[in-house]
C-alpha cells in the first residue's frame, strides 16, 4: 500500500515494489484523478481516492479480504 503513489515518493516505491521485489499488484491511494493517472503511469495498478477512509474497505475487496 502506498499513500500519496503520485508523489516523488509514491512514484518510486511503487517502481521498487514492481522492479526490485517482484510485486505483481501494487495499490496506491492518490487525492485527485490526474494524479490517480499519473500514479497508474509509474506502476501502481491499483489506486483509490485518499481523501476520505472509504478505501480502506475498498483495499479489502481487492485482495480478497487479505488488507
């Protein structure tokens, strides 16, 4: 789980997470739609809306309960 995917940051753990440890799915949480795109263009194959909690249920169905 990386906050904020579409920072420098968030950009680069992402790739990291990818690249260097073989994730297969990396979920981000980003604040505004432009930067949910930005953060799908530097491998976070899965971004939610950090500006409200609602994606902590969402994280939950996408790993299939697993968090």
């Amino acid at each position: 789980m990386v906050h904020a995917a579409a920072g420098g940051i968030g950009t680069a753990a992402s790739q990291l997470a990818t690249s260097v440890y073989g994730a297969r799915r990396v979920i981000g949480t980003a604040g505004e739609r432009r930067k949910k795109q930005y953060a799908r263009q530097w491998g976070t194959s899965v971004v939610f809306r950090s500006r409200d909690t609602s994606y902590a249920e969402q994280v939950l169905c996408v790993t299939g309960g697993a968090g």
